[in-house]
C-alpha cells in the first residue's frame, strides 16, 4: 500500500499544520468548555505529532540538504502558534497568581483594610 505522504517533507509539512491547529485551538479558548476527557485526548495527541515530527526530522535531514519552501514556512507559522501560546499561557498564569493572591487577602493595602482580603482597620 502506497503512503499517503511519500515526501519525507510533505509528510513534516503536513505534521506540522496539525501542530498548528492544536495549538490555535488551545489558544483561542477551544479546550476550556470540552469535557477534560477529550481535552487530554488532543494534549496527548499533540504529543505524538510532536514525537513523529522528531523521528521524522534525522529521517528528512538525510535524503534533502534543504528542506522545501512549504516546510520551512509551515516552522516558521508553528514558531510563531507557540510563542503566541506561550504569551497566552503565561498571561493566564499572572492572572491566576492575582486571583490567588487575592482570595488569601494579600496584597497591597486597600483603602480601610488592612491588606486587599484583610480586616477592616477603621470605619468610615
């Protein structure tokens, strides 16, 4: 049976455009309201097209010098998903820290309280 990629590159370029979509779509907000089921379906899915695209890479390396214009564009889209994903997650991570910071009532003073949760320190 004939695969359907048989470019080592086509099959890479093709990785990675699924790469890039799991990775928009976790971006976007896409997992937030799926059952955590199928959410760590397409986490462990990711991961596996993340391990194919390393095995592949010492395979695609050795019958091409350069890689083709479509998979060097396709790197470059998927460089820029991640360091999108990456800025999204570490700002949801502040605001988390915030939040948190908040409930246990620490923080700067805030007007009449002691510490943004704190107790109230006079009366108005």
């Amino acid at each position: 049976m004939p695969e359907a990629f048989p470019d080592l590159d086509a099959r890479a370029c093709h990785t990675v455009r699924r790469l890039c979509r799991l990775f928009r779509i976790e971006r976007t907000g896409g997992f937030e309201h799926r059952p955590i089921a199928m959410v760590r379906r397409l986490i462990a899915r990711r991961d596996a097209l993340i391990d194919a695209l390393i095995a592949l890479e010492p395979r695609r390396r050795d019958g091409a010098a350069a890689g083709s214009a479509a998979l060097r564009s396709s790197l470059t889209e998927l460089a820029r998903e991640v360091q999108r994903s990456r800025e999204h997650v570490e700002a949801r991570i502040e605001r988390l820290r915030a939040e948190l910071e908040r409930r246990r009532g620490e923080g700067p003073p805030t007007g009449l309280r002691e510490r943004a949760g704190g107790q109230f320190i006079g009366r108005g």
